[in-house]
C-alpha cells in the first residue's frame, strides 16, 4: 500500500511540476536561488549555458556511440545464430 501511494505521489508531481523554456534555463536557477541583479553570477550563467549549447552535440555523440558499444556487447554475449532470429533481443 505504502509503495503504491508513493508511486501515485511521484506520478502526481510529475503531472503537476511546473515545465519551462530550455532557452531560459539560466535566468530560472537565478530566481530560485534569489539571487538576481549579480551581473557577475549573470555573465557566469551565459557562459556556462553557453559552454553547454556547444557541448550538447559531442556529448549526443558519445552517449550514442556508447549505447552501440553496449548493444554489440549484448548481441556477443546472446549470439546470433540461425536459429533463433529474436535470440538477440530477449531480456536475459
């Protein structure tokens, strides 16, 4: 019962929290933390998010090369015979 309550509870905040614009990332983690009018942790903010626009290609790269690596890993471990064709795709 209690894990089912906390299931419904993290389902409810995820309904509920309130989503914002990926561009004003910056300026939103500078009003939560009120801190606003700094024009030094401003200049730091727009670095870093963008450091980060820069970053984001690479490192889709890298996440996507290792989910490959991963999967050729799978399919040397399961094996690919002509057997069974699904072999490589079941869940053990």
């Amino acid at each position: 019962m209690c894990g089912a309550l906390r299931i419904f509870g993290t389902i409810y905040n995820l309904f509920t929290a309130k989503t914002g614009d990926i561009g004003q990332v910056a300026e939103d983690v500078i009003e939560s933390m009120g801190i606003e009018g700094d024009e030094k942790l401003e200049a730091l903010a727009e670095k870093l998010e963008k450091e980060s626009n820069e970053r984001a290609p690479i490192d889709a790269r890298w996440i996507i090369t290792f989910l490959f690596i991963l999967f050729f890993i799978h399919l040397g471990r399961m094996g690919l015979g002509p057997v069974n064709f699904w072999n490589p795709f079941s869940p053990s």
